[in-house]
C-alpha cells in the first residue's frame, strides 16, 4: 500500500518552521511496513528528529520501556505483540506521547486506540502534512512554554503542568500531556461546566466536530485515574452532550 509516498522536498516552508523547535526530539517509529517506515525515518530525520526504529511489537515495547522518547509512532497491525499491547505495556510505566498509525480507520477503532492511551489517532493511508502538524501539536502539548503559571492547586489536587506531575494528596498519579491539559483547564475554573467546543482547541488543539469522541476518552482515561487514587468520583462531573465539570 502506497501510503506516504513524499520526497523531503515536499516539506512546505509552514510545516518546516512549526517544528524547528522540535529538532532532536528522540522519536520511536513501531511499523512493520519496511517501505513505509523507511520513508518515515528519512523524512524525520532529514528534519532533525533522532529516529530509533523498531519492525515489531516486542521489539518496539522493549524499547520504550528501556529508553525516553518524546514520542511515539506506533502501528496497530504488528507481528509478535500488537500495538494496542505495546500501548497497554507502556502506559503501565510511563505517559510517553503516542500517536498510531493505522490502517484501522473506523470510529470504534480510534475510540478503542484512545481508551488504551493513545493521545492522537491518525489513519492509513495519510497526509504527510497532516501527520506533521499533529505531531507538532502532540509535542507541543508535552512541552508547554515556560512563561506563566506552572501550579495549580485544588482541594487535594495538586498539578504542575509543566513537569506533568499530579499529587492527589499524598499519592502521585502519572498523567499523560492531554490529560494534564485537560485537568488544568477544569482546575482553572472549578464548578464551571466547560463545554466540548471550548475545551478542544486548549486540549487537542483543534476544533470539535461531529462524532469525534477523542475527548471523551481521555477524559474517562482521567476520570479512571482520579478516582483510583481517592478523589470522590462524585466531584467529577460529565453532563452528557454538553461538556465536563469539577467541583
């Protein structure tokens, strides 16, 4: 399947300014695709990405559970360990950025892609454009900007949005960039209803359209976590259609 086919000529001059600040950002490619994935590490690293790639599940698991990538690109379809497997493992251990890479397109697969952890979900065969841009927002969202507040402070919660960290009293609870995002907003304006179309552009950096859940997921992800760690599911408040809210 041809499914990127593009020189690194075809880097348009916007794309390329938008990630110069991202240049040695060490990255994971899972692909078992070899012409697709050599295509792939050619036009990261011809951008300045320190690429490290793995053909399969286990391989690619073995390392990004070994080493620290500022993100991940990672198959579904692999031999040894499927990719789903290799998100469940890793989300075990640590909150690396991950977006997959799939030829699986369907709502149900991107709604499953995200509810394992996946922080963005990008369909085969892809745009190579648009693949940029999200993982342009995908590391920006993992490395905010240093000015402003870093600390917020609610009831027993306790977020720095800039190290991801999250304290629910005594007990640290790891948070994926989304995730912490997402918090921040709702401890920004506690007891407010946030709605979906205002929280999508200031947690995935793009507008909400018809049935995309993507929010939904991480904020079930998030629900899941808070709770497990002792804060009253009770004050985390989902008003179906409309948006969320904490009090």
């Amino acid at each position: 399947m041809n499914i990127a086919r593009v020189e690194a000529s075809a880097f348009n001059e916007q794309s390329q300014s938008g990630l110069r600040r991202f240049v040695s950002v060490p990255l994971l490619l899972i692909e078992d695709d070899t012409e697709l994935a050599q295509q792939l590490c050619a036009l990261l690293t011809h951008h300045g990405f320190e690429v490290t790639q793995a053909s399969d599940g286990e391989q690619g698991a073995e390392l990004a559970l070994e080493k620290h990538f500022g993100l991940i690109l990672l198959d579904v379809r692999l031999p040894s360990l499927d990719g789903l497997s290799v998100l469940q493992l890793l989300r075990q251990r640590r909150s690396t950025p991950v977006i997959i890479l799939s030829a699986w397109g369907a709502e149900q697969d991107r709604i499953t892609g995200l509810r394992h952890g996946a922080d963005d979900y990008l369909a085969k065969p892809f745009n190579w454009t648009e693949l940029m841009l999200r993982i342009e927002a995908v590391l920006r969202r993992s490395q905010p900007e240093a000015p402003g507040e870093q600390q917020l402070n609610y009831q027993q919660l306790q977020l720095n949005i800039s190290s991801q960290q999250l304290w629910v009293g005594e007990q640290q609870v790891e948070l994926t960039p989304v995730e912490a995002r997402l918090l921040w907003q709702l401890m920004a304006q506690p007891q407010q209803l946030l709605s979906k179309r205002l929280l999508y552009p200031l947690v995935l950096e793009r507008s909400l359209t018809d049935y995309d859940r993507s929010l939904d997921m991480h904020w079930s992800r998030l629900k899941r976590k808070l709770v497990q760690a002792g804060f009253p599911s009770e004050r985390l408040i989902t008003v179906h259609g409309k948006g969320y809210r904490l009090i």
